[in-house]
C-alpha cells in the first residue's frame, strides 16, 4: 500500500461519523498517522455530530501506537460526549482486544 493513502477512510452522514481503518497492520507509524489524521477530522466535525461508528474489518494486528490511538479516539469522543461504536472486528482482532482489555472500554458492535 502507498505510504501516501489515508489510515482512515471518513464519512459523515447525518449525526453520524463513520470512519474506517484502511490497514490489515497497524504499525507505529499508521498509528501516528491515522492520531493525525483523526485529530484533523476532529477540527472539521458537524457541531451536531452525536456519534462515531469505527470500522475495523481490515485489522488483524495493531503495535501498541495503534492501541494508544484507540485509547485518543475514546478519549477525544468522550470528552466531547459523542457515542463512540467500534464495529466488524475480524475474530483475531476481537480476541487482542479482549486479551488488552479494551472490551470493557469500548463499545463493540456485533455483526
């Protein structure tokens, strides 16, 4: 993949905004850019914005960058009391999830 396309793929719609994680690895420095990439959106957002949906259908390995950036996006949401949904985890993802402890911090969304 070119180091020059986007980590995140956003859409807004409504009140909500979707975005989508474009990497199958998430390695320290997509991890750094996609904390750029979000804190850009988070300048942008609709001021009625109520809700982030997070895809991660194509993650199936993230280094520990990547869940600091989990932990900014709930921080970033939270602190702006807008619902965060993380959603299409891939099973391997779900189960580092689990075993890091972000299950009991997040909301996840079954398919």
């Amino acid at each position: 993949m070119n180091d020059a396309e986007p980590v995140l793929k956003a859409s807004t719609s409504g009140a909500v905004l979707t975005l989508s994680i474009q990497r199958a690895t998430i390695n320290t420095e997509d991890a750094l850019r996609m904390q750029d990439e979000f804190r850009a959106l988070l300048l942008t957002l609709p001021e009625n914005l109520q809700s982030v949906h997070l895809e991660i259908s194509e993650v199936l390995a993230m280094s520990s960058r990547g869940f600091e950036t989990l932990l900014l996006v709930h921080r970033s949401c939270e602190e702006r009391h807008i619902a965060l949904t993380v959603s299409k985890l891939t099973p391997i993802f779900k189960r580092l999830l689990s075993r890091m402890g972000f299950l009991r911090l997040l909301k996840i969304e079954d398919a």
